[in-house]
C-alpha cells in the first residue's frame, strides 16, 4: 500500500519481531530473519500484525465511507421517483377497504 509507507516514512512494520531465543536480537536483515524462520527459529513476528491491522483499518474506512454516500444517494433516488403505480393500486385498494368497513 504505498500512500501508507508515503504517510510512514518508509517503515517497514513487516521487519519488527520478537526473538524468544535471543540468538537473532538486533537483527534487521530480511533474508537472515527469513532463513531463522526457515530453521525452525522461535520468533514472534508482531510486525506483520500491525501492518494487517493498520491496512485493515484503512480498508474499512474507506469501505465505510463508500457505503454511506451509496445509501444517501440511493435514498435521493427513491425519494424523488416517487410512489410506484403497484404501490398507489395497493394504498387506494387499501382506502376502499378501509371505506366499507
């Protein structure tokens, strides 16, 4: 998502971990982090999930501000057209019933 890394500087969250062996503190290296994940080592990569919450929130909001200008345009519509000639039948077929009893 590049207006992400634009916002953050170039931060790449998907580097940031936890060693639980202490063996690889310190180190930033993509491909050594990669082949210690490879050899079976215990690291907790939290960075990850930070970028997958930061995109997820962005996703939503952005889904979230889609839909909302979707249902008000699409109420717009529905209150300029009117009443449909099926709903005028039924409300008048209504009054009728409602006038005989």
């Amino acid at each position: 998502m590049p207006p992400i890394g634009y916002l953050t500087g170039g931060l790449d969250f998907k580097a940031l971990y936890y060693d639980i062996s202490g063996k690889y503190n310190g180190v930033t290296d993509p491909k050594v982090i990669e082949e210690a994940l490879k050899g079976g080592a215990p690291l907790i990569m939290y960075g990850e999930l930070i970028t997958d919450i930061i995109q997820f929130v962005i996703i939503a909001f952005v889904i979230f501000i889609i839909a909302r200008y979707a249902v008000k345009f699409f109420q717009g519509l529905e209150a300029a057209s009117g009443p449909s000639a099926e709903a005028e039948l039924l409300t008048e077929i209504r009054d009728l019933l409602k006038e005989k009893n």
